[in-house]
C-alpha cells in the first residue's frame, strides 16, 4: 500500500512539473500581433478611462486585441477607494495591489496611466513589448506627476496626449510612440480638460495596440528641447498673492486647483478660502472696472450680482462663496464683514480691512552640522 501511496504521488509530481513547464514556455513567447495580454497599472478616473477602452476591447469579436487583462492599482485610504480599482471590481477584473503585481511574465505588454510610481527596470524587462504610458501632454513640456494642472495654470493654449515607451530611474522621458494635440478650451477647468485627454489617450492607446509592432519600430526620442516640469501639488500653490497676480492669472489658478484645493488668502489674520471665483471685467455690470484708490486686496460688495469684487495687481476678480470659520455667501460677508457698522467698530487701522497675501510657513532649518538627505522619487 505504501509502494502504490509513493508511486501515485509521483506521478502527481511528474504530471505538475510538465503542466508548469508547458505554461513558463507559453508565458515566454512573444507574440507577433494581437490578441495581447496587457497588465495595466492606474489609480484615478483619467486611467479609468484607460482601462474602459481595454476592457471593451477584450469583448467578443472576430478581431479581438486584448484577451487577457488584469490590473495593478495603490492602496487606497479614502472610503470610496480608486476609480481604476472600484471599475475593475464592477467587471471582475483581477486586481493586484502595489508593490504586488503578480505575473508579469505572463503579459506581452504593460499600460501605464496615472499611476504615480517608478516602476524598475526589472519589471520593465518583464513584458516582450516593454511598457507603454498614456501622459496627458505634448512631451517634452509638462514631465511629472501633474500635467493638466500646469496646462491649465500657465494657460496653454494648445496640449494633448503622448503615448509613450517608459524607461526605467526618471519619469516621462521614454521615446515617443504617438502623440496627438488639440487646443485647449476658453476657461476650460483641470476637470473638464482632464476629461477630454483620458478620452483622447484612450483612443490613441488602442490605435497603438491594434498595430504595436510597427509602432514601436517607428518610435521617436523626445526633443531636447522645450522641457517643462510639472511637479506635484502643493497647498503653497493656492495661495493668491494680490499684489503679483492679474485677475487673469488668479482665475487661472481657480480653474486649475479650486476643484480640489480652494484659493486661499487672509482676513484680518484668518484664513480664508475661497470657493467660487468669477470673471467680473467681463460680466459684471453696473460697477466700474477700477475704484479709486484701491490697493490689492481691497473687497467691494456689488449688490445686483450679490457678489464680492477684489482688486488684483490688474483687474478685479469676483467671489460668491467662501469659508470664513464656516461656509458664507458673499452677502453673508458683506452683512458680517463689510457693513459700515462693522467697519466703524472694527480695531483695525484703516486700510487694513482687506484680503491679505497668505505666506507659506518658513522652511524649518536644520540642525547645524546635520547631513542633506536627499530622497528618491519614487511611484
């Protein structure tokens, strides 16, 4: 009986090893045109958008271009998670969480969108056909971590989508595989922008994929010139400095940060954000463009539109809603803050009552004869 128990799992073992052999031989043959399997790696909505064009071109068909995918996302903190993990649980997609990735082995290659980390060469080397990023700007302008802000905020007139092979140690600086431009809307919002691109970068991504060999032995080194940073976010960046900015310039930064980090001053010593900018020298009448002696900073209530102007360096900008120790309209400040009586009760030296530039924290010192650590960036 022992003998028979020995011989059985054996055999087991024998007929394991040939499977495993069969399938190592498989995962390593590099495949010459569709369908591909694609690992994709992304977080937010402007990858999800990626990750929609992947999943509907895996659908039944008599030329299917993606038959195997499966996605690596970030671990999420916040409650309703990422959008590339919350669609990828909808259609039961596999899902590996970072630093885990699973086989890559068994991909022929990797999509990159929106996914925030380096990724080695030893993981780049994995995939037959490399790696391929979908960046939401004309590359070499706008490297980094936050193209669209930087589109919106310098007020380019013209952007687009590169889609491009990824290289190992620096982000964004991989040859370019194809790229496409179109001409930024008037006022248009990171949000709305960011819209337009990820349906762009999707599109351009499975024109890629539908021929991915010849595009990659077409593939193009970036220009020299023309590089641009955009690096990531920070709160410094919503801070209105009246006495530098244009109304033009400030309304810039609304539209690139207001939607997740609203504009920030001063009121009499508290800070105050603000939450729905408008262009008054363009629609607001019944009220002068200028007000005599007026100083960056300086605030005017116009009753008819129910709105606060403020003076600029040039031109005024307007504002309907803020957060001062709670949510108040511009009437609500105007009543609290603005009323002759109030301004007549008030401590404060003439003048004084007004929107003030808010400055950043001062940069902590080291301690003396203390090392310069320098950090890595990482995904």
């Amino acid at each position: 009986m022992r003998g028979r128990i020995l011989r059985v799992w054996r055999g087991g073992w024998s007929r394991g090893r040939g499977r495993g052999t069969v399938a190592a031989g498989e995962a390593q043959r590099r495949r010459e045109k569709p369908p591909w399997r694609v690992l994709f790696f992304g977080t937010d909505s402007f990858a999800a958008e990626t990750l929609r064009a992947l999943r509907a071109a895996r659908e039944p068909g008599p030329d299917p271009l993606v038959d195997r995918l499966e996605v690596v996302t970030l671990p999420s903190q916040l409650p309703k998670g990422h959008a590339v993990k919350n669609y990828a649980d909808q259609f039961l997609l596999p899902v590996h969480l970072w630093p885990d990735i699973g086989p890559c082995e068994h991909f022929d290659v990797g999509v990159v969108a929106s996914f925030g980390r380096l990724l080695s060469e030893d993981i780049i080397l994995k995939f037959p056909y490399g790696m391929l990023n979908v960046h939401p700007s004309c590359l070499p302008r706008w490297r980094g971590p936050a193209p669209v802000i930087h589109t919106v905020l310098h007020g380019d007139t013209v952007t687009g989508v590169t889609i491009m092979q990824l290289r190992p140690k620096r982000f964004d600086v991989g040859p370019i595989i194809k790229q496409e431009t179109i001409a930024v809307p008037a006022r248009c919002s990171t949000k709305e922008l960011e819209s337009l691109l990820s349906k762009l970068g999707a599109n351009m991504l499975i024109a890629v994929l539908q021929n991915l060999p010849e595009y990659l032995r077409n593939k193009k080194e970036q220009p020299k010139e023309g590089a641009t940073l955009a690096p990531k976010v920070t709160v410094s960046m919503s801070y209105i400095q009246w006495e530098e900015q244009t109304s033009e310039q400030i309304l810039r930064m609304h539209r690139a940060l207001g939607a997740t980090m609203p504009l920030q001053t001063l009121w009499m010593g508290t800070v105050v954000k603000l939450l729905d900018l408008v262009d008054v020298d363009a629609g607001l009448p019944g009220r002068s463009a200028t007000e005599p002696g007026s100083s960056p900073g300086s605030v005017v209530y116009h009753k008819q539109s129910q709105t606060l102007m403020v003076r600029c360096k040039e031109g005024w900008v307007g504002v309907r809603a803020l957060i001062l120790k709670k949510k108040l309209t511009a009437t609500d400040f105007y009543n609290g803050y603005l009323h002759l009586w109030f301004q007549q009760g008030s401590k404060m030296p003439p003048g004084e009552c007004r929107f003030q530039t808010l400055k950043p924290p001062a940069a902590k010192k080291a301690p003396e004869g203390a090392g310069l650590c320098v950090h890595n960036r990482q995904h």
